[in-house]
C-alpha cells in the first residue's frame, strides 16, 4: 500500500432504493415513511443495524419482535463475520457472507409478512 493511495476491500450498497424496493416491510419497520436526510445512507449494512438497535430499543409490538429476534441476531452475527472478512481481505469469503446476509434478509421479510 502506498503512502498517499490506499487499497481497501469494502462492501457497500450501490442503490439504497433497491433496499427499500427488496424489503419493504423491513425498511418500514426501522425507518418508517420518512425520507432520509442527505447525509444517512440506508443500505444492507445499515438496515441489519437498525433491525437490531430496533429490537433492543424501539416500543415494537410484541408479536413482530418475536418473528424477527431470531433472524436479527443471526443477521447481527453474519455482519460480524463480514467486517472480520473484509479486515482480512478475503473477498471470496465476504462476497459468501453478503449472499447469506440478502437471503436472510428476504426470509425475515417474508416472516413479517406473516406477522
């Protein structure tokens, strides 16, 4: 790595609305109706957060915090396992970990659904 240019092995969400569009009832249970400001960025990353402070602090009813507790800490556990792949450059590992983290994503919004 140079002195002035930096590499980095990072994953990031390219379209935020493809969030919104992908899991709808999710994105609504954390963010509601409401636009994001400018500067707060809304992709995979920052939804799996905001479903687990949401779990630990926001009034949700009882029965949805029952459907999503446990894919939330599975989720919570996978992002862990993503920052650790990306620290260690391991692409291949990360690029596993992203497709596990959007299926499990599509199950929970299929789980409120029910809810």
């Amino acid at each position: 790595m140079g002195k002035v240019l930096q590499v980095r092995v990072m994953a990031y969400t390219f379209d935020p609305d493809d969030v919104r569009r992908t899991w709808p009832l999710l994105y609504t249970q954390v963010w509601g109706e409401r636009s994001p400001r400018p500067d707060e960025m809304r992709g995979v990353t920052e939804l799996v957060q905001a479903l687990d402070d949401g779990l630990r602090f926001e009034p949700w009813d009882g029965r949805v915090k029952k459907v999503l507790e446990p894919g939330v800490r599975s989720l919570s556990a996978l992002m862990q396992q993503l920052e650790t792949a990306l620290g260690d450059w391991d692409p291949r590992q990360a690029n596993s970990l992203s497709e596990r983290i959007e299926e499990g994503l599509s199950e929970l919004e299929k789980e409120l659904a029910k809810a």
